[in-house]
C-alpha cells in the first residue's frame, strides 16, 4: 500500500495543494481538528479526513493508513506546532510547513518539522513537482 500524503489545509493554499493532489490521483489524507475544517474538506471531496481533538492526547493515535510526507498549511502558530508534536510519530519522512511568515522557521524546526518554506504567492505546484516530492514517494 502506498503511503499517504497527510495535509492541513486550513487556507486557500493549503485547498490549491488539495486539489492539485487530486488531479495527479495522489493518495492523501486531510487532517482538521474542528467541524468547520471538516466540512471544508468534504466540500473538497477529500475522501480520508483525520480528525483530531488538540487538546485531548488520547486522541493522537497514529492513523490505520500510512503516512508518509506532510505538508501543514500555516494558519496558526500554535495549531502547526501542535500538528508537528502530533504526527511527527506518525512518520519517519519529513514534516513541511507552508507559511507567509518569516517569524516562525526556528520554532518549527525545533518541534520537528524538516522543511519550513516561506510562500506568500498561492502557487503550490512546486511542492508536487520538485525533487524531494518525488524522493519522499520512492522511498
């Protein structure tokens, strides 16, 4: 079975890379942490939706599918880092955080995340396109 791309997509890049995924039939998986984001994602058709309570450890089990490479979307400091504690288990490929911010790149490397890329442009094709996307799927 292939791994699993996990994504959080709680903005409208993060929704571009969804539909982008989709388009090339790449298997992945959205993980959201309210209803809100939950429904967003079903109005993506996104067929595998992980939900998550923040705030309840219990819940952060590691999913049955397997996951491999995953890309957080940055809408807040606080939800990324959290996402980072939680999945960074949940894999041995690199964690990459999408941001508009250039504040943050040290706190996220230090929680876990391999890859921090400061986007202020909506483009994410080139996180399909470019060669660690298709390192991480042959390894």
């Amino acid at each position: 079975m292939d791994d699993y791309i996990l994504v959080s997509a709680p903005n409208v890049q993060g929704e571009d890379f969804i539909k982008q995924l989709q388009r090339r039939h790449i298997p992945f998986a959205a993980i959201v942490n309210n209803k809100t984001e939950y429904e967003r994602m079903l109005v993506l058709h996104v067929n595998t939706i992980i939900v998550i309570n923040t705030n309840d450890e219990a819940t952060w089990r590691v999913p049955e599918l397997p996951i491999g490479r995953i890309f957080l979307f940055e809408r807040s400091l606080n939800l990324c880092c959290r996402y980072i504690q939680i999945c960074r288990s949940w894999t041995s490929k690199s964690i990459c955080v999408i941001t508009d911010s250039t504040n943050p790149r040290l706190i996220y490397k230090g929680m876990g995340a391999n890859y921090v890329i400061h986007s202020g442009s909506g483009e994410t094709s080139f996180l399909i396109s470019n060669d660690f996307m298709t390192e991480s799927q042959n390894r």
